[in-house]
C-alpha cells in the first residue's frame, strides 16, 4: 500500500470508482481498472523513501507517458556518478504511478521513491538535500510538486521539436529550463513574454550519447532500412502532425514495393483520441506482416539502436525527425496535413527534404513520381542535403560529437544545484549539501 494512504482510504475511493462506472458506462469501467492496476503496481512496488539525494527527476503520469521518463534515466544515472564524486547526495526518480517504473527498472540505478498525493511528493522534494527537481513533461500534477520550496524546478522537457507544445507559456512557471540548442532559445524568444526570468541552458540531446542496444529480434538483412515514426494525433488540432492517416499506409508500401526493410515505430499514444489513427496503425502493421519477417514493428521502449540500424529516416514534424539530426541520417519529413497544425517559421519543413502527403497518397503511386517517398530519399542523400542537415543540427543541438551533449547536461544540472544551494544557505540560512 503506498505511504500515507491508509487501507480503508484505497478501499473507499475504489468504492467510489466502482459507483461512477455504473453511471459513466465504459469510461468508468475503464478508470476503476486504471485504479485497480494502480493499486496492484503499487504492492510491488519497492519505495526507496528513506534515500538522500540531491537531484530528482520528478514523473506525474501513466504508462502511455513512460518513454517521456525513460529517456532520461540513463543520463541521470551518469549525473549520479558525478554527483557522488563530488562528495554531493546522488540522483533519484520520483513517480507518481508505480506502473511508470516497469519499463525503466531495466536501466535505473538510482533510487526510486514513490509519491502516490501531493503531500507525498512535497515531502519528497522538501528533504534538506535536495537542491534541484527536474521535468520530463508539463503534466498538470507538475505544479503539486512544484509546491515544495526548497529545490530549484527545472524543464527538461522530452525532446526538441517545431511542435506547438515547445513553446508553451507554463515554461515560465520554472527557475530553469534545459533546452536543446540556439534554436530553442531563438523559437522561445520570439514566442513567450517575460520568460528572461527562466534560466536557460543549452544541453543538445544527451540521451543520444546513451542508446539503447538493439533487440536480438531484430533480423539481418542486406536491404537498405528506413526507419519510419509517425508521432500521434495528438490533444488538439494546432498539435496534428501525425502522417499515420494522410498518408502512412501509401509511405510503407511504397517503401516495401521499392525494395526497402521498414522498422516502423508508432508514437506510444497512438490512437489514444482518434479511431482512424489506429486504425491506419493496424493496417500498417498488417502490411508489414505480410510482407514478411525482415520488417520490424517496433513497440519496445528501446530508444537510440534506430539511428545504428537505419539507413533513412521518415519521421513527422516531431522530436524523432530532430534526433535524425544528431544522427546524421539522411531524413524526409512529413508534413502535416491538417489545416491548423501549428507551423514555426523558419523550421525543419523549410530546411529538410519534405514530403507533401497529398503527393504521397495520390493514385498509391507516391513512389513512382519524382516528388514520391523513394525519390526524396535519394534527394536526402545528396552533398547539398546533407550540408543543409548538418547546419541544422549544429544550429538545434549544438556540439553533437559523442559524450559532448553529455557533458552539457551534467554540468548544466551542477551549476544548477551550486546555485540553488548558495541560495538556501544564504537566505534561508539552510546547511550546505556541498562538502567543505
């Protein structure tokens, strides 16, 4: 049972569940088994409550938000090391839905505690060590935590990306922000007012110095591999970059007509607000089953082999296409269709090789047409291209040489801390975390 909720407390609010299913129909069935689950997670969950740190990457949400999480722990495990040889409380993770951690377990290896309230997290996080709590997300149960006084509150976000999210006024509630690059600060600029008060910090992608290693189940093949991504629906209709309806089932059978081995990997909250988009997701994966075994369905919160096993990459205006940056791949990005999906000015859809989904989806011939899938790839691949590509990735991240991104985080999240700390000694007259 988690700390601080009493069992009679969890048996009265899933009582409470249970009468609200009866009256909302499958909505409420649905969220008295997301309390059922929560509940079931949480006995075999081992909280690390009476762990010291100094640094703590704080998660609100579900399992569909987990690979927002994921990606940083490998990074935070190496601010961990950094930390404790400097003689400072290390890192940890603090959630407030055990399910989160079932996916991360694998690779976390610093203590998790869980928070199941807000009287829980805020507990967490006024601990006399801590000095900086950071965010993968702008969830809204952010803002319970960012409550507690004694830490500095920081954005990590979970990628870098043209979306409209990236520029989200809610940044302005945080101390700091770790942002990808020069792009970021330019795009925040001239979007946000008043947000010199938010300390910014250029950090590039550091979970690109940390991939995953590719699954075992992944086949051979001597053919060339695209690696395609579509990100989701998403919540509303300036966020609608999704190419899964437009024109992703035309996108794969071109590419597997043309001779190509596709690894396909759907955002995990496909198909969360829209029946077409899953639905266009089962088709693809019914393409490529047929179309045999060397094609891969990628569900797996593994991120970063990708990069290693692609030859291309088709991604949506998302954080995926900004990652085939770093990667130095050679990349076409979707458009996006819908009318009201948000455009920066000056983005990626006017720097990189871009595929109309009109164009795509038109007589199921994209490939056969010099604007077709199997043509712009070749246009990716020539010198002007690549040079155009390799501008952008210094101008959105940076020094992307490898361990360089790393680097930047770690430092970032240590000037970050000697800041918050001077302060708390300072004016709050708190003792110092830093060893003498």
């Amino acid at each position: 049972m988690p700390r601080g909720v009493s069992p009679l407390d969890a048996v009265l609010k899933v009582r409470r569940i249970a009468g609200k299913s009866f009256s909302l129909g499958s909505a409420g069935l649905k969220a008295l088994n997301d309390q059922l689950a929560k509940r079931a997670a949480a006995r075999r969950f081992a909280s690390s409550t009476d762990a010291e740190y100094s640094v703590a990457l704080v998660h609100a949400g579900g399992p569909l938000t987990t690979y927002q999480m994921r990606q940083w722990v490998r990074p935070l495990n190496a601010l961990d090391e950094h930390l404790r040889e400097q003689g400072v409380p290390g890192a940890a993770i603090i959630v407030r839905d055990p399910r989160v951690m079932q996916q991360c377990a694998d690779i976390a290896k610093v203590p998790v505690v869980l928070a199941w309230g807000m009287a829980e997290v805020i507990e967490a996080l006024n601990k006399p060590s801590v000095r900086v709590a950071l965010y993968a997300n702008n969830n809204t149960l952010n803002f319970q935590a960012m409550a507690a006084q004694i830490p500095a509150h920081v954005h990590v976000g979970h990628g870098e990306s043209d979306k409209a999210s990236m520029v989200s006024n809610q940044l302005r509630a945080y101390d700091a922000a770790l942002i990808a690059g020069q792009g970021a600060r330019d795009r925040l600029a001239a979007r946000l007012v008043g947000l010199d008060r938010v300390a910014l910090y250029e950090v590039g992608r550091p979970q690109m110095d940390f991939p995953d290693p590719s699954p075992a189940s992944v086949p051979e093949t001597a053919k060339k591999t695209v690696f395609y991504a579509p990100t989701w629906e998403g919540d509303r209709a300036e966020m609608s970059y999704s190419s899964l309806v437009s024109c992703g089932s035309a996108v794969v059978e071109d590419l597997v007509d043309a001779g190509y081995r596709l690894i396909y990997r759907p955002h995990p909250q496909t198909g969360k607000n829209s029946s077409l988009h899953a639905a266009a997701d089962r088709a693809i994966r019914q393409t490529l089953h047929r179309a045999g075994a060397e094609h891969v369905v990628d569900d797996q919160p593994g991120l970063g082999w990708q990069w290693d096993v692609a030859d291309y990459a088709v991604l949506d205006v998302s954080a995926m296409a900004f990652d085939a940056l770093a990667a130095d791949k050679p990349t076409v990005v979707i458009a996006p269709e819908h009318e009201q999906a948000e455009r920066v000015s000056g983005g990626i859809l006017e720097s990189l090789v871009v595929l109309d989904p009109r164009q795509a989806k038109a007589s199921g011939q994209a490939g056969g047409r010099d604007s077709g899938i199997c043509e712009l790839l070749k246009v990716a691949e020539r010198e002007e291209s690549v040079s155009q590509r390799r501008r952008c990735a210094a101008y959105y991240f940076g020094d992307v040489t490898p361990g360089a991104q790393r680097r930047r985080f770690v430092d970032a999240c240590w000037d970050i801390l000697l800041t918050r700390d001077r302060a708390l000694v300072d004016t709050l007259g708190l003792a110092s975390v830093l060893s003498s």
